[in-house]
C-alpha cells in the first residue's frame, strides 16, 4: 500500500479521523504507510535546507586558502574524492564528498542580513508591492499532497526576525505557509533545549476531556469558522482557518508521531548530536521519510557561540565550534537518507544569506561578503564528488563560472523535478515565475 493508492480528500481524512479509523490505536498504520512512501518508485522528490544564520566562512568549510594571508589557521583535508579539499573541522562529512556538489563561485551582491535573506530564500529582491513566496511555500505547493495529515512545509528552529516576510508564505497564500518548530526567535545566546523546542505543542486534549467532548467542540468551531471568513474574508482569517485545520488533522491521526524523537535509537540520536541543530536534522529525515516535501532546519546560535555564523570577531574560534554541530548532523542525515534508499529522492541543500570576507579584521573576524562564496547541494538530483566554480587565490572574487541566486535556485527546483520557468500568480495579478527571468539550472551539478 502507498500513498499513491490512497487519494483521500482533505474532509475524507477528517471524516475517517472523527469515526476514530486513524486514531492511536491504528498508529501502525501510518508507519506502514511511511514505509510504502518511502519505498515507492514513484515517490516524489524532497529538499531539506540547512539554513546556516548570519552567514559562514566559506574560507574556513570548503574554500580554504592556504598558505595566503587571508587564509587562517584551519588546515586542509583530502576528502574521499579526489582534488576535493575541506576545513580539518569537517572530517565526516569529508568521507560524504562523494553525494556533494560544492558551488565556490556564489556572487550575490546583498550584504545586509534582511534583504539578503530574503533574497537566498525567494530568489527575488525585497522591493516593490509583490509578496515573494520563499522556497520552502513554493516547493510544498508543487511537490506536497493536500490531503497529507503533515503539513507540506516545516521550519525547525528558525530565527525568524531578520527577515519575516522570508518565513511567510507570500503570495501563494497560508495554505503554504510553514509548520514552525522551535522557533529561535532572534537566534542569539544558547541555544534552546531541543526536546522542548522540537516538540509541536498542545496536539493531545486535556485528560479530563472525552473524545466525544473534542470532536463537538472542533465541529462548532469550525462552523463558526467558515461563517466568519464567508462574512470576512481575507488573508488573516483564511490564515487562522488554515492554521487550525492544520492542527485538526495532526491532533485526529498518529502523523503527530513524526516530532517524537524518542522513538529512534539512543545510539542514532548520539550520531546526529545531542543539540537543536542535530535533533533537528533528525526530525527532518522522520519527516521526508514520511512524504512531507520541505524541510528546513536552522543552525544559530550553540552553546559557546552566541552569534551563530555572523563572526564579525573571534572569526575561528567560533567557526570550529559550529563545524563541530555542523559535521556530524549533516553527515549523519547522508547516511540515515542512503540507508533507508531516500537520498537518492531527497536534495539537501547548504547555504547562508552570504559569505565573509577573506580579510581578517582587527577583531580576528570576518565581515559580510557576498561578492565570492560557497553553498553546498547534495542528495537527490545532484551530481556529487564535483566542484563548479571558483574563487581568486586571495578568494576576493570569482574566477570561473559565477553563479548568482536567481541560477541557485532555478537549479535547486530542477533538482527536485520542478520547472523553474512555471508561474504563479502574484498578490498583484501579475505571474511570476519560480525562478526570476533569464535564470538557468546549472547543468554541470545536475545528474
């Protein structure tokens, strides 16, 4: 059985729900159901984006200039592909180099956290009346299923205040707008506890509460619901109307089951990291095993780094203390994706909102530069073992082969199966296409 056997509208899986088919005591069920997913060749394709906050040093991850003084302390390190060199900080994920594509030849030219965020997360520039949708809401709309329990589009841990229009779901409208798990807030200081923080709050009714009570309460508030937007509608309550039926169907079936890491084994979890970072890549496989066609998972703010990837002073220091929840968190998603046959269905993409400068400023930090920088694409649809691009001997600009966000993302939609010439029709009327005008998929780190 698969999901592709069972096409059930969005009020059938609520009727099948409120006559208890899909309640607790058939929970096996849907992990049955994951695995036919997860199994079928006609699966859909998944991303999961690995949103690194505030920026990284490519000159210290997959752009090392040694023996430069622009350079650094860190070492480099042969990877298991030939050529392919990374920071000594990386080393699992330099035996993973095999399913990586790294792009050295990023020209962006935002250097403002805002709108360069908004700029990577949308491939549009913030100006102007038109509500870009990010990629997380456009990928959901092509590759997500409506009648899916989950929702289509999960943010773990964002830090949504540098730019919260890029967290929205523009003007594809709140049916595709992001579940938001462990919400960051403004993403400095220590990081939060991640079980707390990974958990989808207030799923189960109170104990005191009959099913029975439940159910009543859900169909008059529905009820009052579509009386109100009929009489009102708009954005705000047909945002709230979406919300809550989202929650409905979570509450109604054992989809819920998906946060609940305490499900996997104590040893995986340890490979991951006990941290927000790597319990949440954790959560994402769960959830791309179980259909949902976007994740994205926020590395900010650790313990011992209060400032995230934005190492405008202790550049170093801080950078190997983030590779050091970086590497095996995402080396790890590799192998679990390759283990359970998903990698080759699911693209996972690095990047930040740009680069840092190659100078070392007076504060041994790095600044924001987003003239020449790296990002990363692996999984599903991706040429690995390759290197497109690169960067002058000083890594002040690029040498070979620019790539700017407009090409990025028209390659990352491509790599999942989605035209990046489509349009949708804007907040003004107008059709805009998922990737801007004049954009092309670069074909070299495609397979």
């Amino acid at each position: 059985m698969s999901r592709f056997d069972l096409q059930l509208s969005r009020r059938e899986w609520l009727r099948l729900s409120a006559a208890g088919v899909l309640g607790a005591s058939m929970s096996g069920w849907l992990e049955n159901l994951a695995n036919a997913v997860a199994g079928n060749p006609e699966r859909k394709r998944s991303c999961i984006l690995l949103w690194m906050n505030g920026g990284p040093s490519q000159m210290d991850t997959f752009d090392l200039k040694p023996g430069h003084k622009n350079g650094g302390p860190f070492k480099e390190i042969a990877t298991t592909v030939p050529g392919m060199k990374f920071s000594e900080h990386l080393p699992k994920l330099a035996k993973q180099a095999k399913h990586l594509a790294i792009v050295r030849s990023m020209s962006t030219k935002e250097g403002d956290h805002s709108l360069a965020t908004y700029y990577l997360r949308t491939g549009y520039r913030a100006q102007g009346p038109v509500q870009y949708p990010p990629l997380g809401a456009t990928l959901s709309k092509e590759l997500g299923d409506a009648s899916s329990p989950l929702p289509n589009y999960v943010s773990v841990a964002p830090v949504t205040f540098i730019s919260p229009a890029a967290f929205t779901p523009g003007f594809l409208g709140p049916e595709y707008a992001p579940l938001i798990v462990g919400n960051q807030g403004f993403g400095f200081g220590n990081a939060p506890d991640y079980d707390r923080a990974l958990k989808v709050e207030d799923l189960q009714a109170p104990n005191d509460v009959k099913r029975e009570q439940v159910d009543s309460r859900i169909e008059l508030l529905q009820g009052l619901q579509r009386d109100f937007v009929a009489k009102h509608p708009g954005v705000p309550a047909l945002s709230h109307q979406s919300a809550y039926e989202r929650a409905v169907r979570l509450m109604r079936t054992a989809a819920s089951k998906a946060f609940d890491l305490k499900d996997e084994p104590a040893k995986l979890r340890d490979r991951y990291g006990r941290n927000l970072f790597g319990q949440g890549c954790l959560l994402a496989r769960r959830l791309v095993e179980r259909g949902v066609p976007f994740i994205e998972v926020t590395l900010s703010a650790i313990n011992g780094v209060q400032v995230a990837w934005d190492t405008h002073q202790q550049n170093f220091d801080q950078v190997q203390k983030l590779s050091q929840v970086l590497d095996p968190a995402w080396s790890t998603l590799l192998e679990d994706l390759e283990q359970r046959g998903l990698l080759d269905t699911t693209l996972v993409v690095w990047m930040g909102e740009f680069g840092r400068t190659p100078q070392i400023n007076p504060q041994v930090g790095r600044d924001h530069f987003p003239n020449a920088w790296t990002t990363v694409l692996s999984g599903g649809g991706i040429k690995g073992g390759t290197v497109y691009g690169k960067t002058s001997p000083d890594g002040m600009e690029v040498k070979d082969k620019p790539v700017n966000v407009p090409n990025f993302l028209a390659t990352v939609a491509k790599a999942v199966g989605v035209d990046p010439t489509k349009q949708n029709m804007s907040n003004v009327g107008r059709p805009i296409r998922i990737a801007d005008a004049g954009s092309k998929p670069i074909e070299e780190v495609l397979s």
